[in-house]
C-alpha cells in the first residue's frame, strides 16, 4: 500500500479528547474536555428550533449570511470600539478551530515560520504543520505564565511570518496585560510578522483583569487576523460558529481557503444564532460572573487539597501542580486520577513543547452540583 503522508504522522490525536473517552470508560467525572455541561439560553435554543421552519436549510452564503455577519459586525464594533465593515471585513468559519487554519493558511506558506506561546491550546502546532509551517516556542514561565521578553524578541529576531496569540489564554488562563500586548505589538511592527488571536475567552475574564483586543492596539489593525467563536460565549460549542475578523484585503484571501475548505457553517444554525448576538451587554457581564463562581467552587475544593495551582485570571482552566505525587509521567497520573479518584484532568504535558510532567489541567465549566460533586472526590487528593 502507499504510505500515508508524513506530515499527518508527525502529531498524535488530541490527548483532550483521548481523557474524554478515558473518563467515559471509568464512569468519570469529566473536567478534561472544556464544554459546558449546561444548555444554551432559552431563547436561543428556541430560535435554533424556529430556524429548522424557517427555509434555510441549503448552503448560506460562502463567508455568512449577510444576516449573520451585520449582527456580528455590530457586536464586535461594539467591544472594539471600532466600525466594522460586515461585507468586507468578516468570515464566518465552522469554529474558532477552522478560523484558526484559515488564518494560518491565509499568511504562511510551507517553510515559514510561526511562533507560539509555550504551553499552548494542541490544535496549534497540528495547524502549523498541516500547513508545511514550523513552529517556534517561546516558554510562558509557570507559575505565573510570564514570557521572558528577551526570549520573545529572539524568537521574532529569528524570522517569524506570523505570531499566535491566545488571550485569555488555555491552558494556563493567562489575561495579558496590556502593556504585554505592546510589547508583543511592537516586536510584530518591527519584524514585519502577522499576528494571529484566538480570543475565543474573550467573554470570560475574572476582574480585576480586562480583555484588551490586540486589533485595537495601535497599527495593530492591519496585521491581525482575530478569530474568535460563539461557542464559548453562548454554551453552543457543538454549534461550530466561528469566525475571521481582519483587514479587506486579508479576509478577501481568507474567504477562499474557507470556501475549499468547508464552504460554509451550518446555514439554519447561522440564522439562529443571530438572536444571541443581540443579547444586552449585561449578558456578557453575567457570563463571566457565573463563570467566576464556578472557579471559586473548584479552587475552592483544590485549597483543601494543599496542591499548588496557578489562579485564572481568565477562560476556564486551572493547572494544578501534582509533583508532590512523584509520578514521572503525568500521562500515567491523568489516568490514575481518572481510574481511583473518578476526576478525569488533562495531562499538562500536552500543551508544553519541552518535557514537563509537573501538571494536569481541570475546567470548570461545569454546573456547580457537578464541580461540587468533583470536589468532593478531589479531596481524595489531600496530601
Ligand atoms: C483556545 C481555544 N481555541 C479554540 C477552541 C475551539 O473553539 P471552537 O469550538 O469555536 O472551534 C477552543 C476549545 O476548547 C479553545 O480552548
């Protein structure tokens, strides 16, 4: 038989939802996956079930329908404090994961190189390589996930094409500052470096910290390609809406690769979901409450542990800090921890690039009868 192609053999399948079947097989609680284990709000499951006696049920157009993207435009316009032009300046993807590649594929050819924070979300690195690019990996340093600004500026000294940048950030749910952001802004001006976001959190910050749009930063507009999603903001993960946000002339090359790449998102869902990008700004406010209540329940429960974690400043994950336990592999620990504690985590070594065996990461974008049932059982952690 031919050989499969060699860049597919390069990356293993995603170890999230590896954990998510592990959980599964042990009757497990399951705070590997992010995704909530509640339903979206009502009137946007009722306008999801109107949508069905609403005749849209053939392709919508390539980039979103025009419905879609004037009301995404103005929700954007709203947060950036900027126009955004719907027809022009929009692509509406099956995800932030297809915005990501389209963004990746957009501005890198094969041999360029892409600089990534270390750790960083898994589907990265597999877009850089899909794309024949080579990833380079500045270290955000645990605890506190800083970046060494000397090691920043040698990765963009060493010929990058474009940046990705994952603010408010899985795994480590680092909220850059601002001032972080000019850094990297400055270093992207310099060197001539696209930068790619993915702000798919950008709903889920925990004050005092604040979303600052890189976009927004000055001259920033022109060289990013923001990627973002509806899943995360509206609990509609399995939806996949997404989307490109970039200048004209970008998201004119961005709308092709979409186009061969999956046509369009599901065109009923697009009609949808337009209800929830009319929601009041208090909605937004109240997302990131709830979700800060929900991380209270769990850091709750992991201060009685004794375990070290880093606190969130934003998104919805927590890396807990398991060397007291002594395991050389945290594969190994994730699936202990699953099998004995009934909690099943990420192994952390999934999202570093050097060897680093020091942590699992928890979400907790679960219901609090759940995260308080989890707890319960992670107290079983008690050193
Ligand atoms: C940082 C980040 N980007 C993208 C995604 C996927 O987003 P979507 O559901 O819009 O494809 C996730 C999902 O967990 C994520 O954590």
């Amino acid at each position: 038989m031919p050989r499969t192609s060699r860049r597919t053999s390069v990356f293993t399948e995603s170890l999230i939802r590896e954990m998510s079947r592990v959980a599964a097989r042990h009757g497990a609680i399951n705070l590997a996956q992010g995704f909530p284990d509640w339903d979206p709000p009502a009137e946007l499951v009722a306008a999801g079930k109107e949508a069905m006696d609403a005749h849209r049920h053939q392709y919508a157009v390539t980039w979103g329908s025009p419905e879609l993207r004037g009301a995404l435009g103005a929700k954007l316009a709203r947060f950036l404090g900027t126009p955004v032009d719907a027809e022009r300046e929009l692509v509406v993807t099956c995800g932030a994961t297809e915005a990501m590649m389209v963004a990746m594929m957009t501005v890198c050819d094969p041999g360029d190189r892409v600089g990534l924070f270390s750790p960083f979300y898994e589907n990265y690195r597999a877009d850089a390589i899909l794309t024949g690019a080579e990833p380079v990996l500045v270290p955000l340093h645990p605890p506190h996930y800083r970046f060494d600004p000397d090691e920043l500026r040698r990765a963009f000294a060493s010929g990058l094409k474009a940046f990705v940048l994952c603010n408010p950030s899985n795994p480590c749910g680092r909220v850059f500052t601002r001032e972080e952001l000019l850094q990297i802004a400055a270093l992207a001006e310099e060197h001539d470096v696209w930068v790619l976001t993915d702000e798919v959190y950008e709903h889920i910050v925990f004050p005092p910290h604040r979303h600052t749009y890189f976009c927004t930063l000055p001259g920033m507009a022109g060289r990013t390609l923001m990627c973002s999603s509806l899943s995360k903001t509206f609990s509609i993960t399995g939806w996949r809406l997404g989307y490109v946000h970039a200048a004209p002339d970008v998201i004119a090359q961005a709308r092709k690769v979409h186009d061969f790449l999956t046509v369009g998102a599901a065109a009923p869902l697009q009609h949808a979901v337009v209800t929830a990008l009319n929601f009041p700004g208090s909605y937004y406010d109240g997302l990131s409450a709830e979700y800060a209540s929900s991380r209270d329940v769990l850091l709750g429960y992991l201060d009685q542990t004794g375990l070290s974690y880093t606190r969130p400043e934003g998104a919805y994950f927590v890396m807990l800090d398991i060397s007291p336990f002594g395991y050389a592999s945290d594969v190994e620990f994730a699936h202990w921890m699953t099998r004995e504690i009934g909690v099943a985590p990420v192994p952390g070594s999934s999202f570093f690039s050097d060897p680093e065996n020091r942590y699992v990461r928890l979400n907790f974008a679960k219901r609090p009868a759940t995260l308080h049932a989890a707890g319960e059982r992670l107290l079983r952690l008690r050193r």
